[in-house]
C-alpha cells in the first residue's frame, strides 16, 4: 500500500509529477485560518440556538418563518425564571431601597441590561440566519415598549434611576478643523451622524 501510494504521487521513474508536499509554514497558516470567534459571537450563537428551541418546545412547534413579536414577548417573560437580579413589588417595605436591609421574598427578574443587549443580539442573529430585517421581529416596536416598560418598573422598585450615558466629546484637531471649514462644514456633521449612528448599533448589537 505504501509503495502503491508513492506512486500516485510520483511518475512511474521515481520522477516527480509536479506534486508539492505543503512546508511547515504553510501548515501552520491552516491550521490558524479558522479564526476563534470573539465572546459576542459565541453568546449571540447561544442565544440564538436557545431562542430556536424555545419555539421547537412549543405546542405545536412554531416554525421561525411564522415567529412574530408576541413569540419575542413570551420569551422575554419566560426567560424571567431564571433571572438573578431582584425586583421589588409595591408591597414590600424595601421597594424604592437600593441596598435593603434585609432578605424578603420578591421574585427575581432578569436585568433590564441583560434583555436589551439580549435583542439586540437576536436581532442581529435573525438577519445574518437570512430573516428580512422589514420583518424582523426583534425589531418590533412592540419590543421597544416592553424593555422600556421594563427598565422604569425596575429602577423604582430597586430604587436606582437610569441614566442615559452621556455620549463623550469627540476630540478635534486643528488640521481636520480646518479641512472641514475648507469644505465648507459639510463633511463635518455628515460623519459625525455616521458615527454616533454607528457605535449606536454597536452599543445594543
């Protein structure tokens, strides 16, 4: 067998048939070809898969092509059981205190932090597994009133107000002022929309 395979990668003189076996170096390139994906991906892996058999677990199992934002919505309070961050009701004597004194026996919830980057990781997995984004469900606006329902419900029952975090200033330098004057301004506010549009999408992505 061995001989046999000599031959297949030689000619029949012992002459080489134009076949290079690949060098060390080039081994060692493929093996690094498959990039390690980062954290964000592997979670929006995960979150994908567990999303998808939420609907498979179903009665009766609702394909991913008929999932509209109520399946988003029904998800979101599902996932409330298995939540870590404790939520205060009206009728507790701790509701509004942000460091209570003692234990009481109020449900946990998931985070409002935790669901919004969760949407905005579903979101993204839906159009890169081919879903529209018109049709997108985790786009819905339904979905927008929930989370901020959910973010005002927890900051007073916990008692820590959300704040919006200020976007920083952007740094200038004398030569980039003065490019823009020289165009006149219009590139200026032009990229500076672009930007903040774009670390927008990266912040809930």
């Amino acid at each position: 067998m061995s001989h046999d395979r000599g031959k297949a990668f030689s000619g029949g003189d012992g002459s080489s048939s134009g076949y290079s076996s690949p060098s060390p170096t080039d081994h060692h390139e493929q093996q690094q070809q498959p990039a390690t994906p980062s954290r964000y991906e592997s979670q929006k892996r995960r979150d994908w898969n567990t999303f998808g058999q939420y609907l498979r677990n179903q009665r009766p199992p609702v394909p991913l092509s008929q999932c509209n934002y109520s399946h988003v919505l029904e998800f979101l309070r599902y996932l409330d059981q298995f939540g870590k961050t404790k939520v205060h009701l009206q009728g507790c004597m701790f509701y509004g205190q942000p460091e209570p004194p003692a234990p009481c026996t109020c449900p946990l919830r998931q985070a409002w932090g935790s669901l919004d980057a969760l949407i905005g990781r579903l979101r993204a997995a839906y159009e890169e597994n081919g879903g529209a984004p018109e049709s997108n469900p985790f786009a819905s606006g339904a979905i927008r009133v929930y989370l901020r329902e959910v973010r005002e419900c927890q900051a007073k029952a916990r008692g820590i107000p959300y704040k919006k975090k200020k976007k920083k200033p952007t740094a200038t330098t004398p030569t980039s002022s003065s490019s823009s004057s020289g165009r006149g301004g219009g590139g200026g506010p032009g990229n500076s929309d672009r930007d903040s549009s774009t670390s927008s999408i990266m912040h809930f992505s």
